[in-house]
C-alpha cells in the first residue's frame, strides 16, 4: 500500500493546519491510523475472497450436477422413445 505524501501549510510544518497553532498533526504520511484497523480490512478482504471462491466452487458443482442431470433425461428419453417403438410393434403383431 502507499503512503499518502503530507500536506504543508503557510507555517513551515509539514501536515499541520494554521502553522502549528494547535499542535495536532492533520496528516501524518499513514494509510491506517492503527494495526487494529489494519487487521480489520486484512479479515475483511480475506472474508471476501472465500466467499468469492465459496460461490465460484459452487457454481462449478451445480453446473456438474446439471450436466449429469442433462445426461440422464437424454437417456430416459431415448429409454422412453425405445419402449414406445416396441410398444407399438407388439400392438401392430
């Protein structure tokens, strides 16, 4: 991650605001302002890439299954049409 550059004011300090009146820095060059922020968005995108992954596996599996699923109404179909056609021999006998 980058760090922000800090801001200077007409007082010569480098990111505090009306040259250093109150003594606060207004920015001081950091993207988090603790380790405990850190770690937060660390488990935050950490959460969000299982469940990105979560959701792609699941999708793999349910396109799995409907393939199969495919495959098997083919095969009644065609099981289906064979009766039929033998169904149909037997009454013309």
């Amino acid at each position: 991650m980058a760090t922000r550059v800090p801001t200077t004011t007409s007082g010569s300090k480098a990111g505090v605001r009306g040259g250093g009146v109150s003594g606060r820095p207004v920015d001081d060059g950091t993207v988090f302002s603790s380790m405990k922020e850190f770690w937060f968005w660390v488990a935050i995108v950490t959460l969000l890439i299982f469940l990105n992954f979560a959701t792609w596996m699941g999708l793999v599996y349910m396109d799995k299954k409907l393939t199969k699923t495919e495959a098997l109404c083919v095969r009644f179909e065609e099981k289906e049409k064979k009766n039929d056609r033998r169904k149909k021999a037997d009454d013309e006998e």
